[in-house]
C-alpha cells in the first residue's frame, strides 16, 4: 500500500540529520507494515498529481496556522476536498488536523487557553492515551460531518473521524520524547511560556500511547484500502 506524505512543514534544520524531517518521522512510526511511502513537500509548492497518487493520505504538522495567507494552502484544501471524494484514506496530525477541518467547513484559531506543550492525558474513545503536544491553534468549530472520537480537558476536538475514511489528531504520535526536548530548546524559547516548557521537560521521561496509536493509524490506513 503506498501512502502520500503530504509535508506541511519541516523540523528545526539543526535537528534534521539527527531526528529526521516530518516526513521520516512518520515513515518510522509507521514501519513494519509493508507500507510504500512517499512524500510531496506542499509547504515548498510540491503536489501530486491528484488523489490517484496514493492509496492513502497522511498530512504532517507545521509552523504554520491553517488561516494563515501562504500560496500552498488554497490548492491543499482543494486536494483534501478532492482526497475525500474519492473515500480514500486521510489522515491528519497537528496542522493536518487542523487543515482537514478547515477545508471541510470548520475553523481554526489560536486558542484563548494558550498552549499545550508536552505529555498530554486525552481520552480516546473512552480510553485514556497519552501523548506529546505541541500547539496553540485548535479547530474551534467543527465541520457538520467531523464527529469528536478524542479530547482532552484542554482540547475538546482533539481527535476527529469524517465518515468512514478520514481520521484527525491534533497532538503528535511522531513526536519522540528527544525530539519534543530539541523542540524545546529551539522553537520554545521566548514563544511558549518558561514555565510550561519547564513543566514539559520534566515528562520527558514518562511514558507515551505513541505505538498504540501508530498501530491504530496503520490498521486504519488497511482496513479501509480494503473497503
């Protein structure tokens, strides 16, 4: 089964040979499951062809804000819209959460509550999972087909399905603790209050949901090849 990375955004340049881009890192969450990969750099005006391209979708996370002015993300809504036509697999994390809500008629903001840095607690459907999070924009307003499989009492649309063939997450499965430290060091500094990146640095160490969810990200890109 191939899947389209469609990359949103890239990793801190200084932690790129070391960790991998975003794309590298979900090829390593996903491995071990006969998957092709390839990836389309939309955030540098790389697209595919169409939805034909690939037999499932996955849109990474970003710097950017979904509501932001940048050329590449008109036609990015477009193809998610075009992707959904077809019912073949999506799947969004972080911005790709976000991006997939906004082009399907819901809408995203910088949220009033701040950030959400770190280990984070959310229940998915009905079970607690723990993961690392990394943002401040939420989908505040949810499309009419987005039904809410996951939330957190800071994230209410943590984890969305549309229909039987997209399914959204808004922290970060790809996200090891060591690179959510680089994170820290690089991107969080004067941007994120001292004292949540103080509080995320000391659950570095505690355990994540990351290998249950890349096993339900996995599964879901099959089953629904098979439908």
């Amino acid at each position: 089964m191939k899947i389209g990375i469609l990359r949103t955004g890239h990793s801190p340049e200084n932690m790129i040979e070391t960790m991998g881009n975003y794309d590298v890192m979900f090829e390593r969450l996903l491995e071990g499951n006969d998957f092709e990969f390839q990836t389309f750099s939309v955030v540098d005006g790389e697209f595919p062809a169409g939805p034909q391209d690939a037999d499932g979708w996955l849109i990474t996370g970003s710097k950017h804000g979904a509501y932001e002015d940048h050329d590449w993300i008109p036609p990015l809504e477009t193809l998610i819209r075009d992707i959904n036509a077809t019912g073949k697999p999506m799947i969004g994390v972080c911005f790709g959460h976000q991006i997939i809500a906004q082009a399907l008629g819901g809408k995203v903001a910088k949220f009033d509550g701040g950030w959400s840095v770190g280990r984070t607690e959310y229940t998915l459907n009905g079970k607690p999972v723990a993961l690392n999070a990394w943002h401040q924009d939420q989908v505040v307003k949810l499309p009419e087909t987005a039904r809410v499989v996951g939330s957190s009492d800071f994230c209410a649309n943590a984890m969305l399905t549309y229909g039987d063939n997209i399914w959204t997450v808004q922290p970060h499965p790809e996200f090891s603790p060591e690179f959510l430290g680089g994170l820290i060091r690089t991107r969080g500094i004067g941007v994120v209050p001292e004292e949540q990146l103080e509080a995320a640095s000391r659950t570095l160490d505690l355990p994540l949901n990351s290998s249950d969810i890349a096993a339900h990200m996995a599964q879901f890109f099959k089953s629904k090849a098979r439908a």
